[in-house]
C-alpha cells in the first residue's frame, strides 16, 4: 500500500468525482429534506411559510430554496423540538453550555454516532494516523463534542487511546511521555500551552518524546501559530473544524498539505452565502458558511448559518482528495460591515495590510456618512517597512494600500497613515470599527 | 561622499515637533542639521548628527514609539555668494537628475562656503557628477568635525 493509499481513511468516498459527488449530494438531500418535513414541525412551518414542499427539493441544486437554520432555532426549540428521530433512538446527547441563557444540546442515533467517528476517523488518517498510534486526548470528554469526537475517532481506527480530558498539564506531559503519545488533540492554545511547559521542563519533544501530530481545533488560529506548534512540539499541525450543532470536530479536516480542511461531503453540504441577501456565492468568495446535514437522523439541520466567514475551493489537493476545503475563519458575520451596499469584513482589510513578517499593523476602520453617501476611512499605524525619507515614498505606500483595498473589498477608501500606538488598543480583543453612521 | 541622515515620521499634530526634539535635546543630541517636510497628515523630519550620536538617537526615538530610519544623503559645499546654489543646481539639470529634498546645515562648514544636504534621484550619478566637477562633497568625519 503506497503513502498515499495509506493516509486517506476512505478513498472511494474522499477521491469521489465531483459529478458523482454531486449526485450523492442530491440523493441524500431529498431524504433528508422528507424526513425534516415529516418529523420535525417547526421546520414543516418555516417550509410552508416559504411555499416549498419536499417534492421542490429534486436535487442539489434546489437546495437554495430551502429556508434557513439558525443558532437561536436551537435555543428557541430545546432540548427536543428540532429531533427528527423518536427520542428511544436517540443515544447521545451532546451540546455546549452556551455563554448566555439556555445551554444547546443536539441529540445522535447510532447511525450519527457512526457518521461523526467515521468523519474523525478520516480526520485523524489525514495527519498520519493508523492503528498503531497512540492518541492522546486532551480535549474535554464531556457534553463538549471535542473529547468524545477524537475519542470515536481513534477508537474506528483501532488506535490506542488515552482519554485524558483537558487541564492537569503535568499529569498530561507524564502520560505523553511514559506511554510515548504520537498523536495529540486538543486546543491550538493548549498546544502551544504544552509546549511552552515543555520546553520548561528542559523536554526535548525530539530525543524525549513520541509525537508526530496534533489535530487542533475548537477555536481559530492562525498559521503563525501553526508554525509555532510544531516548532514547540516538534510535530505536524493540522486544524479541524466542527461544530456541535453539525456533529462534532471532523465536520472539516486538513491533510498534511495544510492547504484548507477538506470537508466531509457525504455527509455535509457546504454552502457560502452572501450574510445580507441570503444568495448563494460562487467557490473563491469571501462569505458565511452554511452547512446541511445529509446523513444524520437524530436532529439534521438544513442550511444551518455557521455566522463563520471563510472561502471554499474544490481544486484537487495534492493528497488526492476530491473533497472541497475550507479556508481559515477569517471571522465573524457579526464583524461584518455593510459599506455603499458592498459586505466588507476586517479581515479583508487586514489581509491587504500583512507585512512581509506576516503581521499585519495596528488599524482601524472609521465608517461615516457624509452627504447621505457612506464613506471608509482607513487608519494604519505606520510600519518601519513603509516608512522612507521622501514624502513620495509614504504617498506611494498609501496609494498602494488603497488600490489593493479597492480590488479586495471593492470600495474606494481614503487610507490615512497614522503614528504608531496612536489608535487606542483595547483590551482583550481588538476594536476595528468606528461606525459613526447612526443606523441603529 | 554619503553621510547617514536620520529620518523620523512625526504626525501632524499641536506639539508633536517639541516633543521629538525634548527627546532629543534630554538626551544631549547635538542637531547639526534639521529638515522638517510636511503634509497634510504627517511629516517627515529629516536630522543631520554626528557619527557617535546617530544610534543612540535612532535608540531613543524608536523607544519611544517613533519610526525612524538611517538613510543615505549627499553633503555638498556651495560658495556662499549670489548664484552659488543656482550653479550647482544648473550642472545637475544638464545631467538629468532631480532633487527629491534639499536642506543646510545650521552652521558653515568653513568661512565663505554653504554645505548643503541633498537627495537626487540617483544619488550614484550625483556623487559621480561632483566628482568630475570637482564640487566638494562632505564626508562623515567632515561633518564629525563640524
């Protein structure tokens, strides 16, 4: 068996032609979308209300018509409103406790709980992971979807577990390195919590310890922080993605190209939509993902709004795998702004003022209308990198700055170039945004 | 030929002048030249120190939140007469180069002669050209010296 053949869990499924690809798609939405109708009447209402019946739904292309999900449906219909199965198949209950008000909880039949460790299954194979490794996991194992996820996950490939849970970090660094760990679970910041302890201790993952990879996920991150894992733990970093409300970590996953998660698209539909109208966006744009369950019984959700921003592409990976991927979130829709009708995210800005260290300067956006037409300023503190002694050369800078935020965002701006630690920091996370348009 | 020229970003805002040269001045940087370039939203202020001076200036300022950067200008004698600086300027144009900036220093350099910073489009070609013109050029211990 090649490297190749080896690293991919399910080959007849994750290097699937698109075409046939897409016709499973539409077979197990139809299902689905009957199913839904059938059992769960909150969602047959929303349907009526939206004039579609389950016959409109012929294929994947007609998903589009069907109304959306949203988080606030899970807590207006807890804890059993939107199951699709009697509650005697239901064998899992899991959820989160949510920040504000009533928890979330979404229940799994046996066949979901097959699904979703099938999808952590192929997750885990894509970071090198076979039946002769052993799996460390520091995800919590609770009603968190994390620990129970990589727990089912290894346990389908027949590798050794250790269901460590999370926090206790000496206990954690002890286990790794008496039962020789290969493969670690847990949180981005965690892991480099790990192995900033590590290194502490005077550990050299290298002579010291057993571990090749990590499969991170439950918060964003980014590739700085990629590099600085694996430089801690001297391993192979890949991010998963999941959410509860879906099934749990695996809904996406990254193989060792770490170019994008591959999305398990037997079991999800993924969409981007446009978080203002609603429309479906083509591969390659920027917008907020939506998924559709298409396997699950126990409580599918169909166009389910993630509120998640993020690109989606389907060119073929080199690992062979036809499944779409994913970008990094890039953030939230909450973030988003709504500029002379055009959606512009932070982000996108943000991804225009990257220096060559890969950070990107302190800025801020200021948003006004003046004249009944809306206007961008963007505030950027000023790098070494920009700075030159002629004022040209600072005019070309901020020329150059605006053009490119013109073709990313699509709006003209006025850039202005301000002091450094001249826009107030705030504390914990960063404000970006003055709107002082008064629309609320 | 090249003497090192400090440059520092400085936003335009009431003050913002006097606090860079205080921090300066407190920490006994002698300012033997000093341009200040502005536009609507910034300046660009350009200093002329000596050789021992220049980084801990560039220290100072950098920590205390200033952007500043070491660059590379010319430092040429003028004769300080009618015309001098319309002389010099002449033999420049003919050559095809152009100033970007232009400065003195706050003292002569020697009695009857003007020094003067600049900044050509192509500082190789400049030095060149004054060189062949027998135009004095300064260098850095000549402006240590001053």
């Amino acid at each position: 068996m090649s490297q190749t053949e080896r690293r991919i869990y399910n080959p007849a499924v994750e290097c699937i032609s698109r075409d046939e690809l897409h016709k499973l798609q539409g077979e197990r939405l139809v299902k689905t979308v009957k199913r839904e109708y059938e059992n769960v009447p909150v969602y047959r209402a929303r349907m009526d209300a939206a004039g579609v019946k389950p016959e409109d739904i012929r294929g994947l292309e007609d998903l589009k018509y069907l109304p959306f999900m949203e988080k606030t449906d899970l807590r207006d219909y807890y804890p059993f409103q939107l199951f699709a199965s009697p509650k005697k198949d239901i064998i899992r209950i899991q959820g989160s406790s949510g920040t504000t008000g009533k928890p979330i909880v979404s229940g799994y039949t046996r066949n979901d709980i097959e699904v979703w460790s099938e999808m952590m299954a192929r997750t885990l194979t894509a970071a090198g992971c076979t039946d002769e490794d052993i799996v460390q996991v520091t995800y919590g194992l609770g009603l968190f979807t994390g620990g129970f996820g990589a727990y089912q996950g290894a346990d389908k490939l027949g590798a050794m577990v250790i269901p460590m849970s999370s926090g206790n970090t000496q206990r954690q660094i002890t286990m790794m390195k008496d039962l020789g760990t290969t493969i670690l679970c847990c949180t981005p910041s965690y892991a480099t919590y790990l192995g900033e302890t590590i290194r502490e201790m005077g550990i050299d993952p290298a002579k010291d310890l057993k571990l090749k990879a990590g499969c991170f996920g439950a918060e964003p991150w980014t590739e700085e922080m990629r590099v600085r894992i694996e430089q801690l733990l001297n391993i192979d970093a890949c991010d998963i993605y999941g959410l509860t409300e879906i099934a749990g970590p695996g809904v996406a996953f990254e193989c060792l190209e770490k170019h994008g998660m591959h999305i398990n698209e037997d079991h999800v539909i993924a969409e981007i939509i446009n978080p203002t109208t609603g429309e479906q966006l083509p591969y390659g744009m920027p917008g907020e993902l939506v998924f559709t369950t298409i396997t699950k019984t126990g409580m599918p959700m169909l166009r389910y709004r993630t509120h998640d921003i993020c690109t989606l592409t389907d060119d073929k990976c080199r690992c062979g795998r036809t499944l779409a991927r994913m970008g990094r979130i890039t953030g939230r829709t909450d973030d988003m702004l709504v500029i002379r009708g055009v959606n512009v995210f932070p982000s996108q800005i943000e991804s225009v003022l990257v220096g060559a260290d890969g950070v990107a300067p302190h800025y801020m956006l200021v948003v006004d209308r003046v004249n009944s037409s809306d206007t961008l300023e963007v505030q950027v503190e000023l790098t070494e990198d920009m700075f030159g002694d002629t004022v040209s050369h600072i005019e070309n800078v901020r020329k150059y700055i605006t053009g490119q935020i013109k073709s990313v965002v699509g709006i003209a701006s006025k850039v202005t170039l301000v002091a450094p630690k001249s826009i107030p920091r705030s504390e914990g996370k960063a404000k970006r945004v003055i709107d002082k348009r008064n629309l609320h | 030929m090249f003497i090192k020229q400090i440059s520092v970003f400085l936003e335009n805002h009431p003050g913002a002048l006097r606090e860079m040269t205080e921090l300066l001045g407190k920490g006994g940087v002698d300012m033997l030249a000093l341009s200040v370039a502005d536009t609507q939203n910034f300046g660009i202020i350009r200093i002329i120190v000596s050789s021992d001076q220049i980084d801990p200036a560039v220290e100072a300022l950098r920590a205390n939140g200033y952007i500043a950067k070491v660059n590379h200008v010319i430092c040429a004698e003028v004769p300080d007469r009618p015309l001098g600086l319309c002389e010099l300027l002449a033999l420049v144009e003919k050559a095809g180069l152009s100033v970007e900036y232009m400065y003195s220093f706050l003292r002569a350099s020697r009695p009857g002669e003007a020094a003067l910073i600049l900044r050509f489009s192509n500082g190789e070609k400049a030095a060149k050209l004054f060189q062949m013109n027998s135009i004095k050029t300064l260098s850095q211990e000549d402006v240590d010296g001053m």
